[in-house]
C-alpha cells in the first residue's frame, strides 16, 4: 500500500482511483470517460461494459498511438478518434453516429455514467474542471456530460501543494450546478444525495481523521460507511 | 434521371462571399472538409461568420480561416487545440461565441429541420457568461435555456461517399457534425472521399439524403 499524502498524484494512484470507479459498472453500462486519466477507467472495466466517446460511437476499444506506424493497416487515422482527438480501435459491435445523436445519448438517461476530472468540488455538487485563469479552451462537452443519469468525479484528494480539492464552495466558473452524483478520490468516495456529500468508503491506508484534515467541504459520514476498502 | 450535383472548383468558389455564414463539419480535425476550407481561402472572401465544434489545429483545418485572418465572429465549443487562435482572440481579432458541445449541435439541428429553438440545461446555474445570454423558462417546475436556432449561407460537409445526388454515407466517427450541418444551410457543398454512381450507395445505408445536398467537389480523392 502506498502512502501518498500531500500531493498524492502518483500513477499507481491513478490506476487505483480507476480500478475502484470500474466496480461502479455491470455489463450492459454505457459510460463516457473524460480526456486524462478517466480513460484508464477502460482498462479496469468488466466484459460488456461500453465505452462510449462524445464524437460519435459506443464500443470505443484500444487506444492507438498517433505515430503507430501501422495505424494505415488496422483503422485510419481519422475513421475512429475519442473526444481527445485520437485515434482508437472499435470493438467488435460497435456503433458509429452523428454529434447530434451522441448528445441525445447523454441527456436521454442512455448513458449509465460520465467520469469526470476536477479542479474543484463543493460540498453541495458543484464541478469546476473547465476553466483556468489564463488557459481558456472552452468547456467543450463537459456541461451537457453533466446532464447524464450519474456524474462521477475523479479526483486527486488535494492540489499539488497539497490543498483541498473538495471545498465549500467552488472559486472558479462551474461546468455544473449540484449534478454530482460521486467523487471518487485516491483517499475515499463521496456519495451526493439531495446536495449534500456522504463519506461512503475510506481506502485501506487512510482514517477518518486524514479525511478530515484534507478536506474543506462540509460531509456526513454515511451510516454505511466502509473503512480498509482495497482499490 | 437524378440531377448531378457533381461541381468544379470555379462553381464551388462563386458561392462564397464576404460575411457569409459558414458551417464546416469536423471534430478535433477528424472529418472535416479540408478541400473546402482551401477553396474558401483560395476565394478570398474576408469577415466570415465561422460555426464549427472546434478551431482545428493551428493552421490546419479551421485553423486555416485563423491563420489567414479571415473570421469576424465565430461560435466553438472548444479552442484549447489551436495556440495561434488563443493570440488571435486576445488582440480581439473577432467575436467569440463559446457553446456547450451538445447545445452546438441541437441550435445547428434546429436550424435544419425548421425548429424555432430547443429547451436545454447544460450550463444552468453555472453563472458563465453565455448563459447570461440566455433567456429562461420554466416548464413543469424546471428551469431550460431557450436555445435559438443557428442556420448558414453555406455548409462544407466532408462525407466518405456521396453518389452523384449528393446521398452520403460516412465512416467510423467522422460524420460527427457533418450530417446535422448539412441540412442547415442555404448551399451545403460536399467533399467525399469517394464519389460514385447513382445506386451505387445502397438506399439503406443513406445517413444524408441528398435532398440536403446542393453541389459535390468533383474531384475523386482517397484519404487515409
């Protein structure tokens, strides 16, 4: 087990946070999984789960180097992209469709889940994850993916230096207002009923009192509450 | 006997002209109409009014319209790609219309299919600015933006074939934007990556009916 406070931001961390969010999903979900390290959601998830990409398919699989230099045999460069721009293999059944569909997919409830990264949280569910002062791209899908049946954030617990990224209130612009439904951070996972934030699970390493002192935002700690989980 | 559509270059250009609005297709510089986007530039038409999910790369794809300084206003979901259109906007080059991915999208369908608007959410509550712009109505205890429609002078549809009708078809994630613009315009122009026959394209597997297309690139190109 790996001890990580502080910045915490390592690889294996990464790869525990996307492991524990996979559990969420049974065969038969379809979910979409934001630019970063969300996708390593993909490699963790069970049989028959389906990852879908904003631009246009459900049954997005491997993900393919832009430089592989046999990308011409397997697929074009262009015929298959993820919402980052690169290029993929389909799985066998997948399904291709225009922008317009792909949204009605989102907002419908036909998407199980969005996973999401963040910049910030607030105890009440609000995301702030696109906008920077300084580093304007536009928010791109993120506000209409919050539109999904869940929304689950994926998260280090803390800043590089080591500050809360779950606080009361978001400072910078938000991509949602009270629509989270999950944070999962390399620590704990949060659940959100009615706008507030339950402590449903603490990660084997770590107690309360790190959660604690880590975190700004106002929780409750659900009756339920699971302590040791492993990732 | 089905009308060709099938255009030179000269004919494509003489439907271009200062401050049209202009749709292009394309996602992240995926699918879109590369060939098109030359020819508007090689027109010389200035102050176009650019719709298009992102500003491509730097000078490639909608990037091309930034780097030869042609847009006046433009509407995106997304421009981290393209550095050289961060510097343009900070000079204040154009107007800026930046719009969820997913609203995008449903303002261009209204605009095709004859649609006074939608009533969507992405956004609401977040405070940003262009939900400032929007007008809100209540409908059954819930607040929706009134998204109005976007509808332009010319789309540039890039498809994987097109008979000489104008039906598409499109491969993989490319028809991304391209079949929702091409019923959006006054003039859609289609680029495809094969041109073929009438009935060639099996009636079934038609994702743009050709009755939304008014002229094809009449060059035969293969892209990889």
């Amino acid at each position: 087990m790996e001890m990580s406070h502080g910045s915490g931001k390592t690889l294996n961390d990464k790869e525990a946070m996307a492991r524990r969010i996979a559990r969420f999903f049974k065969p038969g979900d379809i979910i979409n999984l934001g630019i970063g390290a969300p996708l390593l959601v993909a490699n963790h998830v069970a049989d028959g789960v389906l990852v879908h990409t904003e631009n246009g398919c459900v049954g997005v699989g491997e993900q393919l180097s832009r430089t592989d230099p046999n990308i011409p045999e397997r697929t074009s460069l262009e015929s298959f992209t993820n919402a980052g721009g690169i290029p993929f293999l389909p799985i066998p059944g997948a399904m291709v469709f225009s922008h317009a569909t792909s949204y009605a997919i989102i907002r419908g409830g036909h998407l199980t889940a969005t996973v999401l990264g963040a910049f910030e949280v607030s105890e009440n569910g609000d995301l702030a994850n696109w906008f920077l002062p300084g580093n304007f791209a536009g928010m791109g899908g993120a506000m209409d993916l919050c539109q999904a049946k869940n929304v689950i954030v994926q998260t280090t617990h803390c800043t590089k230096k080591g500050e809360p990224k779950l606080i009361h209130k978001c400072t910078l612009p938000l991509t949602c207002k009270g629509l989270l439904t999950h944070v999962v951070t390399e620590r704990a996972v949060f659940e959100f009923h009615d706008n507030k934030m339950y402590l449903k699970e603490i990660r084997e390493g770590y107690d309360l009192d790190n959660i604690k002192n880590n975190t700004e935002a106002d929780f409750i700690v659900a009756d339920d509450l699971k302590t040791d989980v492993v990732y | 006997m089905m009308k060709n559509k099938l255009a030179s270059k000269e004919e494509i250009m003489s439907k271009f002209f200062d401050g049209m609005t202009l749709m292009v297709g394309g996602f992240a510089c995926a699918g879109v109409p590369r060939e098109l986007i030359e020819l508007v530039i090689e027109s010389g038409v200035k102050d176009i009014k650019l719709i298009s999910n992102d500003a491509g790369d730097p000078n490639v794809a909608q990037g091309r319209f930034y780097h030869e300084g042609i847009v006046a206003e433009c509407w995106h979901s997304h421009v981290g790609l393209n550095k050289e259109f961060g510097e343009l906007a900070k000079e204040g080059k154009f107007k800026l219309h930046i719009t969820p991915q997913g609203t995008l999208v449903e303002k261009i369908r209204c605009g095709g299919v004859g649609a006074g608007g939608i009533l969507l959410r992405a956004g609401m509550g977040t405070g940003c600015d262009f939900t400032k712009e929007r007008q809100v109505v209540n409908v059954d205890g819930k607040d929706w933006f009134i998204e109005t429609p976007l509808h332009a002078d010319v789309a540039l549809v890039r498809a994987r074939r097109a008979d000489l009708f104008g039906n598409l078809t499109y491969r993989g994630t490319m028809e991304n934007y391209n079949s929702t613009m091409a019923m959006a315009a006054d003039c859609t122009i289609v680029q495809a990556d094969q041109i073929c026959d009438i009935e060639e394209i099996q009636m079934d597997t038609v994702r743009t009916p050709g009755v939304f297309v008014d002229m094809i690139l009449d060059e035969q190109r293969r892209y990889i």
